[in-house]
C-alpha cells in the first residue's frame, strides 16, 4: 500500500478508531446576504409597498416595480426573452407544467436524482411522472435512458441539472423535437451555468431556477422561470396570479390549465434578489475556486472519481460529487463515509432517489385512491419498483459522496484540512475493509 509522502501512518491513527480528528474548527456557514441587500430590503419597507400585485386583469396584474426590475434585470442576465418570478422554484414547476399544457395522464419523464418537487409538479395537474436514469459521470438525464422511456403517452422531458451543471440539452432537445415533446429544464441548482455558450436553463421551452436559501443567491424563498416564448410567458404569468379571473379580461381563449394559484412573489424578495443577482457571477467564481483546490487535492486517490464537466460546459458546483469505486479501493463506500464523517470532514453519502418515496411505491398523490395514476384515460401501469432506475440506486447504495457548496462557505484552508482528511483515511483503508 502506498501512502502519498507527506502522511505518516504511524502517527495517524484514524478518528474513528480513537486518533485526533483531522477538522477540529467549524466551517464558516455560507451566507450571500450582505448590506446591499439589507438596503435595498429597508428601502421597500419604508415605501410600504411591499407587494403591488392585482388578481384581475389589471396593470397590475404583473406585480410593483420591484418584480418588474428583478425581471427585467434577470431577464438580461439570461440572455431571454422573458423572466418570471414567483414564490418559490416549487411553484415554478407547477406553472412551467401547466402553461406547456400538460393534461391528467399525460406522462412526463423526469430523473429520480433531484428534489421531490420536480416530480411532484407534475403530478399537480394529475400527470404521471415517469422516471428515466441518469448518466453515470454527470448524474443528469442520460438521453439514452430516456428514450427507452418514451411512449405513445409522454408529452414532456423534465430535465433537472443537478449539482451545478447543464444536462445534453443538445441531445435532449434532438430527441424532444423527434418525438415532439416539451421540455422543463428544473435548473435550481445551476443558476449562471454554461452550456455551448448559453445558461442552463435557457435551452428549454421553460426553465428556471430556485430563489430558496438553500442556494447560491437567495431571497428566502423565491424562483425565476425563464422562457424565450411569449405564450408560454403569459401562460405562466397567469399561472401565478389567478388566471381563471383573469382570462376573461385579458382575451385569452385557450383556457388549458388556467387555474391559477398565487406565486407571487414579493417586493421585498425582488428587491434582495435585485441585489443577489449582481452577486452571482462572484459567488460562482469562488466556488468554482474551491472545487479547483478540491480536484488538486483529491487527484490521484486510488478508486475516487471527482467531478466531471461536459465538454463546452461550465459547472457552478452546487454540489461537489465525487464517485468512489469500492472494487478498486477494496473497502466499502459506506466504511470510507464513516472514516471521513469521523475525521470531521461534511460529506454525505446519498442524494435523493425520488422514485423510491412512498408516494411512488404505493401510488397514493390525491386522496387514497390511487388517484391521478387509475385516472381512467388509456393509460399503461407505471412501473416505480427499485431497479428501474440501477445508475442512479447504485449511486446511493454503494459509490456517492457529496459536499454541498452552498452549505459551508469552505476557505483555501478548509479545503487542505478536507484533503488531508481523505488522504488520511486512504493511507489507513487497509485497516478499515
Ligand atoms: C431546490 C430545488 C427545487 C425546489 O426549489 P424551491 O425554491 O425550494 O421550491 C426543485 N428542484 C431542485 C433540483 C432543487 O434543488
């Protein structure tokens, strides 16, 4: 066994079995939030206009000048034709789902590594998601398993880009317009990503992000859909506010999906996310900068793959994942997990599987009739059973690692100890199988 130079077994012994743990300080927590955003928050709350929205068709039925600016402003960042705000990226999806008129039973193809509300968007208008696998380098869509996913009832590919990168929107794209499908890019975790020169999120028929705090900018609680088309544009405006007292007013025919909800989102959320938008391309930078320190680091560890960006993609590491072969290390994912979580390092072993949640193996959604998926429209049995998804389950089961980047603001230093950690843990993994 080789142990890189600088680590001196002996005098190492791993935390987990009684020696000094190699992280004894905290990390510093991340948080975007500064005195721009401080004052451009009070600046709203002494005007006391702290929403303007109007549910009717009305001038304001668009939302005060706050929501008009943060659009605006993200609408340039974007490069699209349209930004929209709502409440939270949740409510994002919904609308995105409803405005491309999705109907009860249609089939929507989504991956199971994301956060439940992208699949449960689809279920909101009684639609049926159906789970399709992911790459096993970029944990995206994998557009082949898509397509053996396809059928004569799917009408839309929800792609998520998990982590921080873009999903092959260009093969994804190829293969909607064959089939003709719409597409969902849920970019939550992407905002400022590239892909062939464009933002992810920005190639679909809907995309968008979240505004929640757990990301990299923030308002609390909040989202923004971007689209380049104008229907789908005051579709989803209408989504937001109320459509069904709207429609009417506004001379809109299609009356597909024009239950409306309230999304709105707030003046003083705008306001902030005014501020946090001006932010981003910084906060990327130096995530982007420990990621850099991460891969230097880890480089060269028997059995660890770290991240892999697409070519002509740029990742904004949301999520730092790395992909541990146990075969080649000869110790289990699970005992290199407890060595690392002993020496202090923040690494999480899972993502979600979402196929696997409860309301997926017993198909209860509306009521506790099985309802929307016995709906009674033609309609296929949707298998949910483990395996139908094996890149994504063995991820969890055996070979993932994660930091989240947005959990922790991790400093040059931090980072070193991280490493140190993992180097560590690797000089003594004969000792841990
Ligand atoms: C955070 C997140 C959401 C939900 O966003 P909210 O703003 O919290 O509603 C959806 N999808 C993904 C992939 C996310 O990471």
């Amino acid at each position: 066994m080789s142990a890189p130079k600088n680590v001196e077994i002996s005098s190492n012994m791993l935390a987990l079995f009684g020696g000094a743990k190699s992280i004894i300080q905290d990390f510093k927590k991340y948080n975007p939030i500064g005195v721009e955003e401080v004052e451009a928050a009070k600046k709203v709350v002494e005007s006391g206009v702290l929403s303007q929205f109007i549910g009717a068709w009305h001038k304001d039925f668009y939302g005060g000048p706050k929501v008009l600016e943060f659009e605006s402003e993200c609408a340039k960042y974007f490069g699209v034709k349209h930004a929209i705000t709502v409440n939270s990226w949740t409510s994002g999806l919904i609308a995105a789902v409803g405005a491309l008129g999705i109907e009860p039973g249609d089939e929507v193809i989504v991956p199971p590594w994301t956060m439940s509300a992208s699949a449960a968007a689809i279920l909101h208008w009684n639609a049926i998601p159906v789970f399709a696998d992911i790459d096993p380098n970029t944990f995206n869509l994998d557009p082949s398993s898509v397509e053996k996913n396809i059928t004569p009832y799917t009408k839309a590919i929800m792609s998520v880009d998990i982590f921080g990168q873009s999903a092959n929107m260009d093969v994804l794209m190829k293969l909607a317009s064959k089939h003709n499908l719409k597409v969902i890019s849920d970019s939550a975790q992407s905002p400022g990503a590239k892909y062939n020169g464009k933002f992810a999120g920005t190639l679909a028929d809907i995309g968008g992000y979240s505004l929640n705090y757990h990301k990299h900018i923030h308002t609390g609680e909040g989202g923004i859909l971007v689209t380049n088309d104008d229907t789908y544009a005051q579709r989803l405006k209408l989504i937001r506010n109320h459509a069904e007292s709207v429609v009417e007013g506004m001379g809109v025919e299609n009356l597909a999906n024009m239950i409306g909800h309230n999304f709105r989102l707030g003046e003083i959320e705008c306001a902030i996310g005014i501020e946090q938008l001006k932010k981003l391309n910084g906060f990327i930078e130096s995530r982007q900068a420990i990621a850099e320190k991460l891969n230097e680091g880890l480089k060269g560890l028997v059995g660890l793959q770290t991240p892999v960006v697409q070519e002509g993609a740029s990742h904004v590491y949301y999520v730092y994942p790395l992909i541990l072969d146990a075969k080649q290390l000869g110790v289990s994912r699970d005992r290199i997990w407890e060595a690392l979580s002993a020496e202090g390092v923040p690494v999480s072993k899972s993502y979600q599987n979402i196929h696997l949640l409860p309301i997926f193996q017993k198909k209860i959604a509306y009521g506790s009739k099985g309802f929307p998926w016995n709906l009674g429209v033609s309609h296929r049995e949707v298998d949910y059973g483990k395996g139908i998804c094996p890149v994504a389950e063995n991820f969890n089961d055996s070979s993932y690692l994660g930091f989240g980047m947005c959990v922790y603001d991790l400093r040059e230093d931090d980072v070193a100890q991280i490493v140190s950690a993992f180097h560590k843990v690797w000089a003594s993994r004969e000792l841990l199988s």
